[in-house]
C-alpha cells in the first residue's frame, strides 16, 4: 500500500467530510478513494472513519492519524522539495487559486508560458469567488486581492491593484454625469456579493480623502455578471482597472468622476510554506511578476522584483 497516498485520500475525506468530496480533490474515483482509507484502516487494524449518509466522521483514532499523516505529509513534501532544490529540476504538480477575473486575465497566460517553458509541472487552476483555505482544500499557492483571507499559509504583498468607477456612456447620458461625489447617489450602483451592505466608497483627490455616499441598485456574485449588468445600462460599478481596459479604450465604458480617484486594491501571494524553496514555485512566481509587470493598472513595486528567481 502507498502510505502517502493514502494518508492524502483519508485527510481529504476528512476535509470535505464525504469519500465522494474526496474523490473530487484527489481526482480519483470514489471506490479508489475507499479503498485507499480501508486499506490504511486494515493496516493499523482499527477504525479511522465513521460512514454515514450525512458524511464520514473522525473516529478518536482518525483524529489522532490527522493529526500524525499530516506532519508525515508535510515531512515528506518537505524532503520533495529539498531534493528537486539540490537538483535543480523544474517539475511536480501546483494546485493554484485565485478570483475568476485574476485567474482568466493575469494567472492563465502565466501558467501557460510555466508550460512551455517547464513543461514537467503540472498546474490545477482553481477559480473561485471564495476564499479557498489551503491546507483543507489541498492548494500550494493562491494569488489575492484586498485580503489574504484565514488559515495557515505564508503571506507576500506584490502588488496593487488600480480601481475605477465606470459605467457605459449610453448610461451616464439617460443618468446624468455625476460632477461631484454626492452626486452618485442620483445613479445606481452594481455591488459584488461580497461588499454586501456597502453605503459609501472612498474617493481621494490630492490630499482630500472622503467617503462618498453611493445606492446599490444591483448586486452581482460574479465578475462577469457585473459586466453584464453594466453593458445592460443597470448603473456604475467599481472594478479593476486591468478588467475594463480594454472596454475604456474602445469607448464602450467611460470612467465616472475621472477627476477623483479610488484607493487602490493590494495584491497578495500564499502560498504552503512547503513550497517556497521548490523550484517550481519559484519560476511559477517568476512568470507571474512578469505578467503583472505587463498587465494594465497593475503596479509591481521594486521591493517584489526581488521573489524572482
């Protein structure tokens, strides 16, 4: 029996709380992942998991084996990566996550050139609105914006994200173009999901800071549902500037009060500690500066430069 494999399969039961939750992580089948747990019961002759049609749950000897296969885990990954450093060799696996519009405009084409250009890494990109927890989701490396959430994990500030109120002319025309920050409240806003509540947001022109009154009209779970309901004429919202580039340059969004500006949003990297002397995640976070580097209304300051490889 592959201990280490199932030692994985049995804390990813735990984690999810089912065998087919499991199944998913691992990408095994659900039988293999059974196997896998029973074969590792059988071998210490004695239970690890109760099974039940609402789940599976510790046993006082299962939580005692969490406890032990993850530090046997952690050891092993640990000498993983310190031979692949004596090496040098650019290979295994990187399970990576990050929001939907991170992912598709800045992480995806720097996966893509860690493929061409070390193609004995294996990269699972993971888009999510949430905040995914490494260590109970199985992740190495989750790039962030605003917060580095909770759970374990090591935390790198690399850069800051420019923020924009925009809307489409078609709206701002029938609305009227607000001159003023008080004036926003004459137009509807379209809030994400997660600012649910939002009253204000804080503007600064020089050295004049202030938090100016705004009303949802609209409220989106997901990047894509705001553009949707921008395009749609539903109001203004803020937004990324990398995201809405594009759509600005053509003249299908404009920005509202251009003569105020937003704070910016910080970018953060985490990442397993286990993983930052491993080659891969050093020319993993290589490849991801340059593309942020090259990213508009993203500022990469000199200070991050220094993680590259």
């Amino acid at each position: 029996m592959d201990k280490i494999h199932a030692f994985e399969s049995f804390l990813a039961a735990v984690r999810t709380g089912s065998l087919s939750g499991a199944a998913r992580l691992r990408n095994l089948s659900q039988p293999a992942v059974s196997q896998q747990i029973a074969a590792l019961e059988a071998q210490f002759d004695t239970r690890l998991l109760k099974r039940s049609r609402n789940g599976v749950h510790v046993t006082p000897a299962g939580a005692l084996m969490v406890r032990h296969a993850q530090a046997i885990l952690d050891e092993h990954a640990r000498l993983i990566g310190a031979l692949e450093t004596l090496s040098g060799r650019v290979a295994g696996h990187l399970s990576v996550t990050a929001s939907p519009g991170l992912s598709q405009h800045v992480l995806g084409d720097a996966i893509v050139d860690l493929a061409r250009k070390y193609p004995e890494v294996e990269v699972t990109l993971r888009a999510d609105v949430r905040i995914l927890n490494l260590v109970e989701e199985g992740i190495d490396i989750a790039l962030r914006s605003g917060t580095i959430g909770r759970g374990s994990g090591v935390a790198r500030r690399i850069a800051t994200m420019s923020m924009l109120l925009v809307a489409t002319p078609t709206y701002l025309d029938a609305a009227g173009r607000p001159k003023a920050p008080d004036d926003l409240m004459t137009l509807d806003y379209i809030q994400f999901k997660t600012h649910d509540g939002q009253m204000a947001t804080p503007l600064r022109r020089g050295d004049v800071n202030i938090q100016a009154p705004i009303k949802t009209g609209f409220t989106a779970q997901h990047p894509d549902l705001i553009i949707k309901a921008l395009n749609g004429n539903l109001g203004f919202a803020k937004m990324p500037e990398f995201l809405v580039a594009d759509d600005l340059r053509r003249g299908r969004l404009e920005v509202v009060l251009p003569m105020w500006e937003l704070p910016g949003t910080e970018l953060f990297v985490v990442f397993a500690d286990r993983e930052r002397r491993a080659p891969r995640f050093t020319a993993f976070l290589t490849l991801l500066l340059d593309q942020l580097e090259q990213t508009p209304g993203i500022d990469v300051p000199a200070s991050t430069r220094q993680l590259r490889g």
